[in-house]
C-alpha cells in the first residue's frame, strides 16, 4: 500500500544563511531549501579541506545554479572563522534580503594528527572554523531573529563529537561544544519563536577523501538535507534536541544519566562497592533542554536526598 503524500512543507518568503554551502552537505541544503521556496545566502569561503586558501568559484556556482532553477541566491564568500567574518555573512542576509529567518552553521575542515602530535596551529584552526565559527554567525544573526519573534538555528555536530575517534581531538572537541552552543541557544531562544537544534551528520563528501568507502551503502548529502530541512522548518516542533543522519537512517541522539546512588557520605571504597549500581542505565533520566532541563537535574538529585533523609528519620 503506498503511503500518502504529505503536505509540501514549503519556505517561501524564508530566509535562509548556510555556511560551506558551496560543496558536499551544505550545497545540497542550499538546493533543497532553495527549491522549496527560500531565499538562500550560499556562504562559502573556498577553501581546502584543511581550511587553507580561499576559492569564490563554490559559493558563486551555487548560487549561479539556484538562479538557473528559478530560484533565489545570492554568494558570499565570506570566512566563518573570525567574528567579522560571521557579521559579514548575516548581513549579507539582512541588507540584500533584509531578514534572517534560518541559520545553517555547516561549515567545517578537519585536521588530523593523533593527540601527542596535534599542534596547537591546527586545534585552533578547526575550532576556528566548527565551534568558533558557529559563535560567530549564531551570535549577529540571534538579535534578529528575537526581535522579529521567530527563527530557526540548525549547528552541525558529528558522531566525532558524540563519540570521539583516532587522530581529531580538534574535531571532537568542536563538534561536542556545538552541543552545547545550541541547548544555550534554545533556552534563550525559547520565549522569543526562535528554536534551535542540531544534526549529527555523515555523507560521502570530500571529506571523506583518503577512505575506504567502496563498501558503504549509499549516502549522498541529499540523503541528510530533509531532515536539516526539517529542523529549519516553521513546522520543526523541537528544540535542544539533535537528529543523527546516516546512510538513510534518522534517529534523535541524547544525553541520558543514570538514576545513580544516594548516600549521606561516600568514601573511595564505596563508591568502587556501588560502581554497578551507580552506572546501571535500567532507568535512565532523560531530560529535555527545554523548558528547564538544568534545573530538573539539580531538583531531582537534590529530591533524592531529600527522600532518604526523611527515610532514615521515619
């Protein structure tokens, strides 16, 4: 039985900003988005892999390609990696389109080296680019979106990030501190209509130059844009939360914490007694980012102490 088709979940009259838009992940969002309607900022500064040098061809030929369609686009070759490199591409939103309704933070290089040889040239530059950068076009474009009551922010993190791997602790370290960019990013933004989530993303891109992949199954960039199409989307009905996207599959990645162990003193051999208990994920707490998961950890810890006190008096 076929399913049905769902309503086309359009942008029209959006605008939308997406960093590394010229190549691999970030084009194919600036095709889709710009095939729904929107209004797209293709920002690209054209570099290497590694982030050197700099190229406007990218930027330019996406945009040059969504006019072509019919659509609207316009280049900025400008770099996310200082901060008058993120105010320079929102503004290119603001004064050619003069809104910003979604900000795309895809931009990213990578460097490898295992950690005893990584230098401190190459952290920063990656963190220039994924944590810094994100910061840095988050920062200029989160005024406006409050003030206009409505705003879809969409940062980019990696399985690198959640889980780390060999030789990118730059990488791992950016990616992870996006996380947490973004759940401040969806407190603040809360009140205001400004919602902002992020995508764990993984697609045969030339970032995956130097690999293996003749085994893997199919996973174009086209295959992660819907579901950063989603969370860009006015119908996008999460916040704090992040969308894996891998070689077809979608699911929602979390942080979960054990129920844990009360006791009103602890000794380093006690906590060696309950290591099991304390790490037993039977019951996991998860608590969303939104409204108020900071306080619900504090409330619920200090509710666990609060009941074996009364436990002990009874």
């Amino acid at each position: 039985m076929a399913e049905p088709v769902a309503e086309e979940l359009r942008f029209d009259d959006r605008v939308a900003v997406i960093t590394g838009a010229g190549r691999g992940l970030g084009r194919a969002y600036a095709l889709l988005l710009a095939a729904k309607g929107a209004k797209v900022v293709v920002d690209d500064a054209g570099g290497s892999v590694r982030g050197e040098g700099a190229d406007t061809g990218p930027a330019h030929e996406v945009a040059e390609e969504i006019t072509a369609a019919g659509g609207r686009a316009l280049a900025c070759t400008e770099s996310v990696a200082t901060p008058e490199g993120g105010r320079a591409i929102v503004a290119a939103a603001l004064d050619h389109y003069g809104r910003i309704d979604v900000l795309i933070h895809n931009a990213g290089i990578v460097r490898t080296a295992p950690l005893t040889e990584m230098t401190y040239e190459d952290l920063d530059a990656v963190l220039d680019v994924h944590l810094r950068g994100a910061f840095h076009v988050v920062r200029p474009a989160f005024a406006p979106m409050c003030e206009a009551g409505y705003g879809r922010v969409v940062l980019t993190s990696s399985i690198g990030g959640l889980y780390g791997n060999h030789g990118v602790a730059g990488y791992a370290m950016a990616k992870a501190g996006v996380i947490g960019l973004s759940n401040v990013v969806a407190l603040e933004g809360a009140a205001h209509g400004v919602r902002c989530n992020v995508v764990v993303p993984a697609a045969v891109t030339r970032m995956a130059d130097g690999i293996d992949v003749s085994g893997y199954p199919p996973m174009g960039p086209e295959l992660t844009a819907p579901a950063v199409g989603w969370l860009a989307h006015e119908t996008c009905s999460v916040t704090g939360e992040m969308l894996v996207s891998i070689a077809g599959r979608v699911a929602r990645a979390f942080v979960a914490e054990t129920p844990g162990v009360y006791r009103p003193s602890w000794s380093i051999e006690r906590i060696a007694e309950q290591a099991d208990a304390i790490r037993d994920p039977g019951t996991p707490w998860v608590l969303p980012v939104v409204p108020s998961a900071h306080t619900d950890h504090i409330r619920n810890s200090f509710a666990m102490a609060a009941r074996a006190t009364r436990a002990s008096e009874s």
